[in-house]
C-alpha cells in the first residue's frame, strides 16, 4: 500500500513539473515576490487587470451580504435545510472565508487552478470553519489524489500531530533544535489520509499520522480545463505572450528614452581630450584643446514612435483577455434597463462556463464538507446533498441566468 502511495506521489510530482515553469512566469508578470527581479518589470497592465478580475470574480460569485446558499427539502421526510443553511451560512460568516477567497481567486485568475483547504476549528470557536488558500507549487494532484507539501519547523509538526514519535535519527536533532525545517507531505486518496516526511527512503519508515476524511478538506477548482489535463488555465496564461512582448516594449521604450535624454556622443580620440573626466550633467562646462573637435552629438537612427501603436494594441488584447474591457460594476454609470440586461447577457457568456465549474468543484464541495462537519459536531441533523436536500446558488451571477432563461 504505502509503495503505491509512494509512486502515486511521484507520478503526480512528475505531472506537475511542466506546470512550475509557467506559474512562475505568470506570477512573475503580475504579482512578483522578492525572489523575482522586480527591476525588470516595467508594465503594470496585466498586474491591475488581474486585481479588477479577481475583484469581479469575489463581487458575483461570494458577496457576503447576499442570500448565498439555499437547500431545499427534496421530501416531507427530509432534516430540517432551512435550519441547515442557516447554520452553514452563519459559520461561514463568522470564519475567514470570505477574506480568503480572494487569495484563491487571484490564484484562479493567474495560475487557473486554486486550492482552498477547509479545517474544522476547535468547539468554542467563532466558527466552526477555518479556511486556508495552499499556494499551487504546494499542491499536486491526481485525478483521485491530493499531495500538499510544506516545510514547517519540527515543533510545529509535533504540535500537529502529537501522538507522533520521531525516529530515532531525528529525535536527538529535533531537541537540540526544535524549529529545524522538516518536508511534511500529507496526502488523500480518496478518503484515507496519510502524513509523512519526505526525507528519502520508504514512506512506512517515516509516517507522522494516518486516518480518514469523510469529506475533501481539500477544495481544488479551476477556471477551463483542456481536454487530458488536470490543472486548469486561467485568464493570465493565455495572455502571458501578450504579457511579456508588452513588457519587453515598454523596457525598450525606456531605453530609448534615455537615449533621447542624455543623448550620444563621440570625440575625436586626439591624445588631447580626456573622456574619464567628462560629466554629462546640466551646465557642465567640458574644456578641449584649440583646434581640437571636442565632444560632438550623435544623432540615433532610432525611431521608435511605432512601439506606441504596438504597446496600445498588446495592452488592448491583454486587458480584452482578462476581461477588463467586458466586466464592470453596473454602478460604474446609469443605465437604461436595456443596457442592463444586455450587460448581464454579457456577463453570462464570459462567465457562464466558469461559473458552472465552479459550483461544481468549488461551491458544492464547500457546503457539503460544512454540512458534514456541523452534522458530526451535533449542530444540525446529518443531511446529504445527495438524497436529503437541493443545493440551490444564489448568489447575483446564478440570478442573471435564472433572467436569461426566462427571457
């Protein structure tokens, strides 16, 4: 068992290498870190657009003051799903949720996969519910699997997990240094779940925890999915080439600029001039020889009033793929019913594909693991979107298409 967990986590690494690469270019050009070298971005385009598209997203799809879910009986016999929804909607509220999401939105929009991991908080918490988005490069998946990694301090796992006894080899290291970095894999095929360290060898030898989830914690959606493929592609993927050529623009049109700036220079080399001691500042006075040529300017042969006509279309196509152009508030102006219905048809072609995804992979996992955690902890009665209840989505963007339909 535990080498075909092994190789199931190979495999899965294995399918996500190719991935690496481009979110790392797709983070790079719209939410660099530290670690990128910020001093060769020189477009913000993409990097605003995507903030308005994940704000758009947060806006339709979760706004906390709207009715957002709603389970309706399916017969006479069926638990109470107005009390369950009540409950749901209210320990959701009371959570994190709602400030989390939109970190898994941004991922959404940028890589086209994100992860939301959902946690049962302690009793006498606020909320039941406690919610974390796992960065991407932590995450790799199967189509039965999830694989999350993460280097945290040995006092930490131990904390975790404290029914975990470390090795032999790593107990006398772990008390000299408690916070010594140690790699945690944690899995879930199906419903058994199982934590070890990856420090080579078998994963029997080196197991922290086992048991099972009766849901997914782990919420995995994505925006579209091309047919064999298990990660999603987002927005900023398919306008990375419009995302880099757009950059690489405006850092030649900087350059230029200096150029026209400071501008070209040549002298003759006569023996006489010395070209270590000239500045080329404001009111410098540049002494040369009698009857020598001094410093002469150079006029460039670069004419560069065509990468204005280049950068306004890139900059045209990657706000049209990221919606920019096609997503608003309906507030932005005053609108005649017309306009606004039209905008909502808009909106439902853009975001009708997505959005049928995301209630699928996102929405109904959601509310189902919060079911399942409020019926075990005796809060509700036990309920099955299955067999019990309805889940209907409320939310503003499943209300434009309740209006297309009826249109």
């Amino acid at each position: 068992m535990q080498n075909n967990l092994q190789q199931m986590y190979r495999r899965a690494l294995d399918l996500r290498a190719p991935w690496l690469n481009r979110w790392d270019n797709a983070l790079r050009y719209t939410m660099p870190t530290e670690d990128d070298d910020v001093a060769t971005l020189f477009d913000a385009t993409a990097a605003d657009a995507v903030d308005n598209l994940a704000a758009s997203m947060y806006s339709l799809l979760t706004p906390p003051e709207s009715l957002w879910i709603s389970l309706i009986p399916e017969s006479e016999d069926s638990p109470d799903a107005a009390t369950a929804a009540m409950a749901l909607r209210a320990n959701l509220n009371d959570s994190n949720f709602y400030t989390t999401i939109h970190q898994c939105y941004l991922d959404l929009v940028i890589l086209g996969t994100a992860c939301l991991f959902m946690a049962e908080n302690p009793i006498g918490a606020d909320s039941a519910f406690s919610f974390t988005a796992i960065p991407m490069k932590d995450i790799a998946i199967l189509s039965n699997a999830v694989f999350h990694t993460a280097s945290m301090p040995a006092r930490e796992v131990m904390e975790k997990y404290p029914s975990w006894t470390p090795p032999a080899e790593l107990r006398d290291a772990i008390k000299k240094d408690p916070d010594m970095p140690l790699k945690l894999v944690q899995s879930l095929v199906g419903k058994d779940f199982t934590a070890w360290l990856d420090v080579g060898g078998d994963i029997e030898n080196n197991i922290v925890s086992k048991g099972t989830f009766e849901t997914n914690p782990y919420l995995i959606f994505r925006w579209s999915v091309a047919s064999g493929e298990l990660y999603g592609r987002g927005p900023v993927l398919r306008a990375l080439p419009d995302i880099k050529t757009a950059n690489k623009v405006v850092e030649l049109v900087l350059k230029n600029a200096t150029i026209a700036v400071s501008g070209i220079w040549q002298a003759d080399d006569d023996g006489v001039i010395n070209l270590s001691n000239i500045n080329l500042t404001p009111g410098a006075i540049i002494p040369k020889a009698v009857g020598s040529s001094g410093l002469t300017p150079l006029s460039s042969g670069a004419d560069f009033d065509v990468s204005q006509i280049i950068l306004k279309d890139l900059r045209e196509r990657i706000r049209h793929a990221l919606l920019a152009d096609r997503l608003g508030l309906l507030s932005e102006k005053e609108m005649t019913a017309t306009e606004i219905m039209a905008r909502n048809a808009d909106m439902m072609r853009i975001l009708g594909a997505t959005y049928g995804r995301l209630l699928h992979e996102f929405i109904r996992p959601l509310c189902e693991r919060g079911l399942q955690i409020l019926s075990r902890r005796g809060v509700i009665d036990k309920i099955s979107l299955h067999s019990d209840a309805e889940l209907k989505y409320i939310a503003p963007i499943a209300k434009m298409a309740i209006e297309e339909t009826l249109l």
